[in-house]
C-alpha cells in the first residue's frame, strides 16, 4: 500500500516538473519570435527598395513644372502629375497581397518591372508631345513604388525587439538617401543633354532614364538576394504553435479602443506622407519662385533637407532601444508642431530655412514609429489586414502634391500646425493603449 502511495506522489512530482518547465519553454519560444531578425543581405536590398521607391517619387520634382509647361499641359498639371505615383501605388495592393501569398522576390520583380516602364513612358511624353502621357507614366511607375511589400516583409521577419530599430534604418535611411538623392540627380543631370535622332534627352527626360536604368540593377541583387517563398501570415490564421495570439476574446470596450489605436497609428503615418509630399513640392516652387533660386540650387536644397534623416533617423533607432516608441512619438509631434510655426511668410528666408529640416525630420520620424507601433499594437493575426491599410496610406501622398502646389506658404503652414496638433492630441487621448502586444 505504502509502496502505490509513493508511486503516485513521484507521478505527481514528475507531472508538475514537466509542467513547470513547459511554461519556460513557451515563454521562451515568444522570446525568441519576439527576438528574431533577418539576414543584413536581405535587409540592404530592402533598403534599395525603398530607395528606389522614394528615388521615383522625388527625382521629378525640379523639373516637373517645367516639363509640364513644355508640353502645354494645363496650370497645376504638375501637382497631378507628380502625385499621380501615389494613385497607382495604393491601385496595386490589393493584387501584391496575392503576389505575396505566392513569393516575395515575385512581388519585388514585379515592382521593379512597373517602375521601369512607367519611367520610359514619362520619358516618351516629349517625343509623343502628349503631356497625358506623363500622367500614364507616373502611374504606371507608381504601381511598383508601393512600400507594402517591403513593410509586410519586415513586420513578418523582424521580432518587436528589433523593430523600431530596423525599421528606422530601412525605412528612415532608405526613404532618406531617395528623398535627397532624387532632387540632387536631377539638378547633375541638367547638364546632360543630347539628341539620338527624335528622341531627346535632357533635364526634363533624364529622371525617367536615370530611374529605368538604376531597376536593372536591382532586379539583379533581388535575383541573388531575396527569399523565393511566400508570405508567413498572408492567407493563413496561424503560422505556428509558438507565435503569440490574442488568446481571450477581448470586451467589447477593449476592442473597440484597441481598433482606434490602430486606426490612429494608420492615420498618422498617412498624415506625415501626405505632409512630407506637400513640403517637397511646395518648398521646390518657392525656392523657386518666391525666394528666385535656380532648378539646380533648389534641388540641392531640398535633396540636402531630405538626406538629414539619414543621419537623425539611426540616433531614433538607438534611441527606440532604451525609450518607449509613443514617448518618441510624441516628442517628433511636438518638434513638428514648433518647426511648422517657422514656414509662415514673415518677409525673409531665414525662418523658413531653419524650419525645413525640423519638419522633414518630424514628419519622417512620425510615420517611422507609427508604422512600428501599428505592428506592435497589433496581435499576429491582425498584422496581415494592418498593413494593407498601411499600404493605402500612400494615396495622401497625391493629396499632398496637390496640396502643396494649390496652398500659399502661410496657408499650408497652418495645415501643418493644426494636423500636428490633432495627431499630438490622438496621441496622447490613445497612450496607454500604445504598447506591444
């Protein structure tokens, strides 16, 4: 008797050890999903991607009225022309979610494909002499500048611990090096001109080349680099046994105010795009105009303004490291609300010049971390249907061309200040709902 009593208290002992060291097990297994990364090859070529991308979007800019003008292309065409990027890029999530489903370096392939061709079409527009055509252009280019692929990628390869970080050297120094070197290009390159028959090649066509040819060199490195498979999370519900989930159903209340912090987070990084487009072709045209600097002194400004969160944008990623990411979120929102005062006409360009890059820095920082909380607030199985959101943000973009090239200096100063404004009081109303799950 005594003998089955002993037997059953070391059964008993055995079940408990085994149960106490599987809680470790599980926990560690978060860890490790919350710690894991991906290869730095990988990590440069997304970083590319969203050079390119941004590359794209900005290596118009000087030139883009004047083109516009060329062609005898109505008043404030170059606003539409230039946004219209945005409109193709938002058109194509929907089909790269399949794309993705399927393979990544497919989707990536596919991208650089529809930037190429839609850089020649706008290049053609002059020879054609039909400005619609760069309209079509941009459109077309703008289907492979969406930043969805790149950032489902990264939410899916990159744990919570590294996110911030990661995410502020590839998308800050990626968005960066294309926002500065895009306006730079193109002030070096009009100086490049010669003819090859009909077709004529100057300061108006060479972004559409310069941008056909630097996709060659991509699809190469994407060729060697990038992972073949499918997404993890797109299409299924649960990837593995060991990646955290929202295991209880959540109260009514609680979800409702956990979908407003997501909601927010989606608006703000729409915001600081649409707000970083406006900047960009509003500070071009009064360089230009107001304040009668040349194409290429322009473009050096502004390239310059752009390339300073190449330097700001990985003292963020440390600092994400040691602080909160809504604490540094609502830090740049208020560096943003005071450098916006700045931009307001007051008869010299001392202000404004100082203003620039405070608001540049502000506006690419919010969308940085918003985009990594957005990917932290949200529970595994919600990160497939965040990013798609995410990823139609880019049609604030064309608003924000449009914006900028329609509003007065002190009129889109004031839109900035009170964008701001809102977005710090969202902020703040949603902070205690801002952390990882």
């Amino acid at each position: 008797m005594s003998g089955r009593v002993h037997l059953g208290a070391a059964r008993r002992r055995e079940r408990d050890a085994v149960s106490q060291a599987a809680e470790p097990a599980e926990d560690d297994a978060e860890d490790d999903y919350d710690d894991r990364t991906t290869t730095k090859k990988v990590l440069v070529v997304s970083f590319l991607q969203i050079f390119l991308a941004s590359f794209y979007y900005t290596i118009v800019l000087p030139t883009s009225r004047l083109y516009a003008e060329s062609l005898n292309a109505p008043k404030h065409f170059d606003g539409f022309m230039v946004g219209a990027a945005a409109v193709g890029s938002v058109f194509m999530n929907p089909v790269y979610r399949l794309i993705l489903a399927k393979s990544i370096a497919g989707t990536m392939h596919f991208q650089v494909a529809c930037l190429q061709v839609g850089s020649v079409l706008y290049s053609l527009a002059q020879v054609a002499g039909i400005y619609e055509l760069l309209i079509v252009g941009r459109l077309i280019g703008g289907m492979g500048a969406s930043l969805y692929p790149i950032f489902q990628f990264i939410a899916e390869e990159v744990g919570k611990k590294h996110r911030s970080r990661v995410l502020s050297n590839i998308s800050g120094l990626g968005k960066s090096f294309g926002f500065a070197l895009g306006p730079i290009f193109a002030a070096c390159l009009a100086y490049v001109d010669f003819n090859i028959g009909d077709l004529v090649v100057d300061k108006e066509t060479n972004p559409g080349w310069t941008v056909a040819i630097l996709c060659l060199f991509q699809t190469f490195l994407i060729v060697t680099t990038f992972p073949r498979r499918g997404s993890r999370l797109i299409g299924k519900e649960k990837v593995s046994p060991s990646l955290p989930v929202a295991t209880n159903p959540l109260p009514l209340r609680e979800k409702v105010l956990h979908w407003l912090t997501l909601a927010l987070c989606v608006v703000t990084i729409a915001i600081a795009n649409g707000f970083i487009s406006a900047w960009q072709i509003a500070t071009t045209t009064v360089i230009q105009l107001n304040f009668k600097w040349s194409v290429q002194s322009s473009a050096l400004l502004v390239g310059g303004i752009a390339f300073t969160p190449a330097f700001v944008s990985p003292a963020l990623g440390k600092l994400s490291d040691r602080m909160e990411d809504r604490k540094i979120l609502i830090g740049v929102t208020m560096v943003g609300i005071l450098s916006s005062v700045l931009l307001f006409d007051y008869g010299t360009p001392i202000p404004y010049l100082i203003g620039c890059p405070l608001v540049f820095n502000a506006f690419s920082a919010q969308a940085v971390f918003a985009l990594s909380l957005s990917t932290k607030v949200a529970f595994i199985s919600e990160v497939d249907l965040v990013m798609r959101y995410v990823g139609c943000t880019t049609i604030l973009r064309a608003g924000g061309y449009v914006l900028g090239t329609y509003l007065s200096m002190n009129d889109l100063a004031t839109a900035f200040v009170a964008g701001m404004s809102a977005l710090l009081l969202g902020t703040l109303l949603c902070y205690r709902r801002m952390v990882p799950n």
